[in-house]
C-alpha cells in the first residue's frame, strides 16, 4: 500500500460513564425502546427514539474496538436499527459493519450478512447521491468477496448516475475491488477507460485516470496519447495525476521520453501553481539538456515571485540551489541571474538572504557587472526606506555580497566602493562595520584604488557617528595617506574633528560663558480688566526668564573623549605617529617638519590633560594613557626602527592577515567542489540505462512517493524500507520491570519537530485486562498531542501504542506516565504500573552552524543566559579534547584551524550551533594543560556556554558535563 492509499479515521466522541453498558442494556437501547413502532407502523418514529438508538450505536462501536465480543447484538441491530433512514443512523452504521466481526470460527460468512448485502443494495440505489456514495466509499473497506459479488450490477450502474460524488466514488469502489479481487470485475480496466472518454467532470476524471496508472498502464497512455494537445485544458487534479504518470513511464521505459516530453513542457503553462512546480521537477529528472533545464528554472523563478507564501518560496529557493549544485547545470542557471534577482522585491529576510547566496554562487565574468548594478540600486533603495525592522539586516547582506563580487572580480570594486563608503556615516553600526572591513580589505589589495578610497573616507569622515567605525577610519587613514597633501588634509579633518584645543580651556571657557547671563527680568504689558464691581483695573506681570542652556552640537571627537571613550585617542595618537613620521619623510624643510610634529604632539598632549581631569564622563585608563605617552617618545626621537614599525609591520600584519583568509576561503571553496563533483572508483560498476531490468528500474526511489512522505513528516523514508534495521538502529527504553503484571518498553523515533512513541505492552497475566490505557505526560516544552485510546488485552498477549509528542523548543525534556487497566471479572479498582521517565536528548535537534566573529560578538552580547562549565575530564590533549566536545555537542568550530595549530599549553576556540527551531548556542573554550603536573596531567579550564533561553543553555551543559570524560572501548 503505497502512502496515497493509507486508510482515513472516524473519530467518535463518547463521554466516558463510570461502568460500560451490559449487552441487555443495549438491546433496550436499540429495539426494545420502540419494537412495537415497527410491528404495527401505526404511528412514525420519535425523534427522541433516534437519538437514544445513536447513542447506543456509538457505545457498541467503542466496546467492539476495544475487543468486546457482542454477537447477540447483529440481529437486534439489523432489525431495529438497519432499516432506519436518519443519515447520522447510516453513518455509524457503515463504521459497525467494517469492524463487526463478519465470519464464524471457521470463517464462513455469518448468514446474517444477507440480509446486510440487500440493506446495502437498496443503499445503492437510493435517490440521495450521499447515501450512494457514502456506501461506495464504504465498499472500499470490505475484504469479503462473497459480500461484494451481490452487489456488482448496482456498483456498475453507479457510473452513470447524474451526479458526480456518486460517479467518482464508483470509479474509486470498482479500482479497489478490482485490486482485491480481480475475478469480481475482470473487465473493470475496460470499462473504466470507456468511462474516462465520455466523462466530463473533473475529479471523476481524475479518479478514473489514477486507477488505469495502477491497474492498466498501457490503456492509461492510450488515452494520454488521444488527448495529449487538450492537456493544458484539463483541471488541476488530473494535470498532476499525468505528469505522475509521464514520470513513472518514463523512468521505467526511456525510450518514451521523446513522446510526452513536450506535454511536459505544455504543463509548465499551467495555471497552476502544484502542476507548474510538479512539471519543472518531472523535467529535470527526465532531461539534462540546458533548454530543459532552462525552461524549469525559469519555471520555478515565476513561482517564487508569484507565490505570497514565504515558505513556498523557500522550498522553490531550494529546488533551484539543488538544480545549480549539478556541475553541468551551473552554466544554465548563470544565464539567469538576473530573473534570479527579481526574487528580492520579497521583503523576508530568509529568503533574501538565499537568494543573495544563489547569485553569488552564480556569478561568473560574464553577469558580474550586471548583477552588481542591481545590488547597487537595492542598497541605495534601503537607505530610503527605514520603517522595516529588517531593513538594516538587508543592507549588511547587500554590502557583503557586494564586498564577495568585489575580492573575486577585482574590476568591479572601484564601481562599488563610492556606493558603499556613504553608509560608514550610517547609524546602523553592524552595516557601517561591514562597510569599513570591505574598505580595508579592498585599500590592501588593489592599489590603483587607494587615492579614490582615501578621498572617499576624507570626504565622509566628519560624518561618521559611531566611534568603533571612527576608529576603524582613523586607522585606514594613517596607514594609507601617502601623499603631503593627503597627509595634510587628515591633519585638518582631525583638528576639525577635535573642536578648539587646548580642549579644557576651551571647554571651561564655553560652561562660563554661558552661564553670565543668569536672569533676565522683563515686564509685560499691561491689561485692562473689569472687576465684579463694573470698575475698572490694571494688571502687569513681571516675568523672570532664564536662557535654556544650549547644547551645541559637538564635534564628533570631542563628544566621543567627553563621553569617556578614551580608546578612540590611543587610536588616534597612533595614526598621528604613523603621519607624522611619513610627513618627515615626504619634506625636507625642516621647519616644516618640526611644526607638524609639534601640531601632532600638541592634539597628543591636549588628549592626556583632558583625560586627567574631571571634564569627561570617565577618566582616561592606564593602557590608553600609556599608549599615547609611547606615541609622544616616538616622535620625540623618531628613530628609524620605530619608523619600520609604525609604517611597515603594521601594514605586513595585515597582508599576512588576509592571506591567510583567503586561503581559508579557497580551501573551503575546493572542499565544496570536490562534494559536488561524483567521484567514481576504478571498480565501481557501470550501470546502463537500456540494459537495466524493469524490475530493478522500479525498485529505484519514486520521487512523487518521497515528496509525500516528507510532506506527511515521514523523513525517516530510507529506514521505513527495511523495517529491521529501523529498529535495530534503536535503543530500547524499558519502562517497567519483568515482574510487573504488565511489561512495558518503548523505541523512541525523533523525528524533526516530533517524537513517535512505539510502546510495546505486554500481559504478563492470565486474566484479561480491560481498558488498559497507556497515561502520559511531559515535562519541559513538551506537548502530548492525542490521548492513546485503550484497549483490551487477552491472557499473555500483546499490543503496540503509538503516541504522538510535539516538541516546541530545544531543551532536555522528560516524558513519564502509568499503565492503568481493570482485571476482567474483578471488583477491585483500577490497576495501576508506574512507567521509567524516558529522557529526550537534546542533541536530535542541535546541527552545526556557521556565523562570521562580529555576529558571534554582537550574539555573546546580547544572550542574557550563560552556563559556565568546569572542565572534568582524562583526556590529556587539548586538540583531542576540542574534538571530543564538538562531537559530543554537534557544535563547529568558529576558530580557523591555524590559529589552533601548534602547542603552546592553552587553547581559545568558539563553538557555534543553532537548532532547527533557530535558537542559536554559542560556547567558548579556554583550557590549558598544566604542565607543572607532568605530561599525563589532564585537561583543565572552562567552557561557557550562552543562549537566549534558559533551557537551551542548561541543557548543553549538562550534556557537555556527562560526555567530558572519554570512555575507554
């Protein structure tokens, strides 16, 4: 049976009373309460009659599912309760006769059942077309041949009925008798495809067509082949009925591939949008040619920007990243990164962030310049728009993206970096920063742009506004103005920066002046008012005025060492150095030298007498005051090795820095690439696609049957095929003991945002134990989803409960509860056997993620919640106890993997994670190896763990506490 064709349930509600009804109690119920009504028909059924017989109905049902055996009940019911015409009646009676026991011991028919096949054949012949084809339906379920063979003429007239519910079902009623037994219809392929070329309806078209897929493809294909260029005419239902078939014939027999591949490509028109995505995807897996894989493409692009639903544009985004990890497709789709990009008018960050990365890994030579016009264009779009929550974190992917294009095409970044140097004035800090290190980046390696940058950053450094950007600006400035006049014009930018100097006299001199004028005292004019008296009176007012004290707007320097942010003037004292000293080199007048030096040296010493004094907000600290006394002993002497220093080994520091990330980005590329290309081992077997048996080409993966399985949450799809291994692959959870009366345990399937219970309880007993239920409940964000329904056991048997859990977040939960049941005959209360608590691993929902170190800091700062774990272990390596960690917490490592290589007794590294409900778990450990304890002296120091909930943070210590010890194999 394949997933489509899985059973649907009935739920009944019955209030559970205090004791089931006895089998007296329900014939009374169901005929005694009105017998004399049928033996005379003098007078019509009482409503109230109905009602309380439906009542009964429902109690029979429970009692005969929970194993209850009622056989004096078959005939009571037939003749009270069969005959009856209320549809509420003739629904519960469908559900009694497919779970009413319909044979004896020995499996003959009961002779009752004669009387219910003509009941059903009036049925089918009944003038409402819902008890037609409510009973069709019922039909389905039947497994007695002897029952269906009466009631074949009045299935076969059922196909021309006037209505169309009666008709579809008819094709579904005679699809599964002829499953189950051929020999019932063997005509029925035939008369179904007679059916479908006269039929007009749509689902019954569908219906008709879906049986001739699985009973007889050939005629199927007939059919498909007379009516092949009206396709695009049909309904939905059976436009993605035929591309199912079109796959499956295809894959089965390849030669047919020229046949219906143009119906296919009329498919990818349709107005739909199930049929457009399900033609696209039957394309590819069919052709590998680059119009047909054009044409998909294509075809999901206008998915994604018609669909309004996020998360269809997701799952499209997906298909077309699949599509582009084929290497022979990557050249196709690079033709369309341009309809890729229409993509962005999406405001969901999410999805313009995959689609940012798609065209990135798209670019090539030739759409290069193309595709960074229309990135331009979106970043000067957002800084006009600013009522978006997500607009500042749209800009950062922009800019980053734009920083990619620029590093992998050198051509492009001086058409990129004029755009982007406007935003280091942005007051979005996290997007200026990215903008500054893209600066930075590219000031370093292409050296024909450095005049335009550093004109650029003249030009925007008076606007900046956030003193870490301001920092990065002073630095780029220092290092790269190599010109007297560049030089020159920073020195300006800088003292027009700073304000007036000496900055504490010009300050004090300010709060002076502006307190002299303390009052002003003014008289209004006087008014004329009429007093209760009729005589006139004189009012003035003397009014006080004090001047609101003005807060003139600093400049930015200045504000920022008022403030208290000293570590903006160590920086600046080192880029007046680096000046300095390159200005001395530049001009030989010495007169001149000596006045810039002095000018520098003087904004230096103006700096530390501000932060001496009690002017700013906080003091100035000794690493800053210790820094710019170092950069005044510099000039002072101007020695050439300090000159070396400041002017060469910072800049080599920074070449060597970005060396080595771009190597690490290489290495991380080639490792993608070698994933992607299939590599095919001298000895593996050659498999041809003409020479391969039916057999074996149907045993292949049914791309319809996986998409519906993923979407019923199914994703263990390959362990369901081997049923044993599924369980094998398990631990068991016991969860009562041996000696209980009742023996309970369970393998616990986790799913991606549930876990599945598969409860086996056994009784242990020689008594029959009755509503026996199987009571749970959860600790944690844990919810039950359904109450399992009880059951009764017989002496020594067995039964397996499924129970449903959905889970809401990442966390450690506990999952506890009882077997209750009563003893059959007893009289005492109900049983009860405590179950083990089953623990829920945090792990199952944990994946490795990957983030750059300014979102991991901007995270750490943010994640109120931290864990700090003390290192316990045996192991006495720290690489190997890194690796241990990230393998017991599915953790990556952030830290590249230079800077952990060698031995130096301590290690730092930056652990990231995120579960698949995006709380994101950041770590950071600092251990150590004591060597004054010897060289078999474990690991010691600490890890700490941040996350925004609680939960999260607790539950990834107490892993990282159980697994710190290696256990020895």
């Amino acid at each position: 049976m394949t997933a489509a064709e899985n059973v649907c349930y009935t739920l009944i509600n019955v209030p559970m009373d205090s004791e089931p009804p006895s089998e007296i109690s329900l014939k009374n119920d169901l005929g005694n309460c009105d017998m004399s009504a049928f033996l005379t028909s003098f007078r019509p059924l009482e409503k109230g009659d109905v009602k309380l017989k439906t009542e009964a109905l429902k109690k029979v049902i429970i009692m005969i599912l929970n194993g209850e055996k009622l056989p004096g009940l078959l005939m009571t019911i037939i003749r009270f309760v069969l005959p009856l015409q209320d549809h509420t009646i003739k629904k519960l009676l469908l559900v009694f006769w497919e779970i009413v026991p319909k044979t004896t011991p020995d499996g003959r028919l009961l002779q009752e059942m004669i009387l219910v096949c003509d009941a059903y054949r009036k049925d089918l012949q009944h003038p409402n077309e819902f008890i037609r084809g409510s009973t069709l339906r019922f039909l389905c379920k039947l497994k007695e041949a002897e029952l269906l063979e009466p009631l074949m003429p009045a299935i076969r007239a059922c196909l021309e009925h006037r209505h169309s519910y009666v008709r579809r079902n008819a094709v579904l009623a005679i699809y599964t008798i002829y499953r189950n037994f051929e020999h019932l219809i063997p005509d029925a392929p035939e008369l179904i495809h007679d059916f479908l070329v006269n039929e007009k309806d749509a689902s019954c078209k569908r219906n008709a067509f879906m049986m001739l897929i699985h009973a007889d493809q050939d005629r199927a294909l007939d059919y498909l082949s007379t009516c092949i260029d009206q396709v695009q005419t049909f309904g939905d239902i059976l436009q993605l009925v035929i591309v199912e078939l079109i796959y499956k014939v295809c894959h089965a027999n390849p030669s047919e591939r020229a046949r219906f591949i143009r119906c296919i490509y009329n498919l990818l028109q349709s107005s739909s949008p199930a049929v457009k995505y399900e033609a696209a995807g039957t394309l590819v897996t069919l052709s590998s040619a680059p119009t047909a894989i054009k044409a998909a493409a294509q075809c999901y692009i206008d998915l994604i920007i018609k669909e309004s639903d996020n998360n269809v544009k997701l799952i499209v985004l997906d298909r077309l990243i699949e599509l582009k990890e084929h290497p022979s497709h990557e050249r196709v789709l690079q033709d369309l990164v341009m309809d890729i990009l229409r993509v962005l008018s999406t405001p969901d960050l999410e999805v313009r962030k995959k689609t940012l990365q798609l065209a990135l890994d798209l670019v090539s030579s030739r759409n290069v310049e193309e595709l960074v016009i229309v990135l331009k264009k979106e970043v000067i779009k957002t800084n006009n728009v600013t009522e978006h929550e997500d607009t500042d974190k749209y800009r950062q992917l922009l800019v980053r993206t734009l920083h990619s294009c620029s590093v992998r095409f050198p051509d492009m970044a001086a058409n990129v970096i004029p755009v982007l140097m406007e935003f280091l004035s942005d007051n979005n800090e996290a997007a200026a920063a990215d903008v500054l290190e893209f600066v930075r980046e590219a000031i370093q390696r292409f050296d024909n742009l450095r005049p335009l940058i550093v004109e650029k950053m003249l030009e925007v450094f008076h606007a900046i506004k956030s003193v870490k950007i301001y920092r990065g600006a002073l630095w780029i400035l220092g290092e790269y103005c190599s010109t007297k006049e560049d030089i020159q014009s920073v020195m300006t930018e800088v003292r027009r920066s700073l304000g007036e100097i000496p900055i504490i006299e010009s300050e004090i001199k300010k709060e002076a002046g502006e307190l002299k004028p303390e009052e002003e005292v003014s008289v209004g004019p006087a008014q004329k008012l009429v007093t209760e008296m009729g005589t006139y009176a004189t009012q003035s007012a003397l009014s006080s005025s004090r001047p609101a004290k003005k807060e003139e707007d600093r400049p930015p320097l200045r504000g920022f060492l008022l403030d208290g942010d000293f570590f903006v003037a160590a920086s600046l004292a080192t880029t007046l150095t680096k000046i300095a000293l390159r200005y001395m080199s530049l001009v030989q007048e010495k007169k001149k030298q000596n006045s810039f030096n002095a000018e520098a040296m003087l904004l230096m010493a103006t700096i530390l007498h501000l932060g001496k004094s009690s002017l700013p907000k906080k003091p100035i600290t000794d690493d800053d005051v210790d820094r710019i006394s170092l950069c005044l002993k510099v000039l002072s002497e101007c020695s050439p090795l300090m000159n070396d220093i400041f002017n060469k080994e910072c800049r080599q520091s920074l070449s060597h820095m970005l060396s080595a990330k771009l190597e690490e980005e290489k290495l991380s590329q080639k490792k993608e690439s070698e994933k992607r290309n299939v590599t095919i081992q001298p000895d593996d077997p050659i498999s041809f696609m003409q020479l391969t048996a039916k057999n074996e080409m149907s045993s292949k993966e049914d791309q319809f049957q996986l998409s519906l399985l993923a979407a019923m949450g199914n994703t263990q799809r390959k362990e369901a095929a081997d049923p044993l291994a599924s369980k094998l692959n398990k631990v068991v959870t016991q969860l009562t003991g041996f000696s209980d009366p009742v023996y309970a345990e369970a393998y616990v399937h986790v799913n991606q945002y549930d876990i599945v219970l598969d409860v086996l309880v056994v009784n242990q007993t020689s008594d029959t134990l009755q509503n026996c239920t199987l009571e749970l409940a959860t600790l944690g964000d844990l919810k039950l989803v359904e109450k399992p329904s009880p059951l009764t056991l017989a002496p020594h048997d067995f039964a397996n409960i499924k129970a449903n859990v959905k889970v809401a977040s990442t966390e450690n939960g506990i999952i506890f509860g009882n077997v209750v049941y009563d003893v059959s005959g007893a009289a005492s209360d109900r049983n009860c056997v405590v179950l083990s608590d089953i623990h829920i691993d945090i792990m199952d929902y944990i994946q490795p993620a990957s983030c750059t170190d300014a979102e991991f800091r901007q995270m750490w700062a943010e994640f109120e919640w931290e864990n700090k774990v003390t290192v316990n272990t045996n192991i006495i390596d720290l690489n190997e106890y890194l690796q241990h960690i990230l393998k017991s917490t599915n953790m990556k490592c952030l830290t590249p993997e230079k800077a952990l290589s060698g031995y130096c007794g301590f290690m730092a590294a930056n652990l990231y994670a995120r579960s698949i409900f995006g709380e994101d778990a950041l770590a950071n450990v600092s251990i150590e190896k004591p060597i004054h304890l010897g060289p078999e002296a474990p690991v010691t120091g600490h890890i700490r763990i941040r996350a925004k909930s609680q939960g999260m943070a607790l539950s990834l210590g107490d892993k990282i506490n159980l697994s710190q010890k290696k256990t020895s194999v």
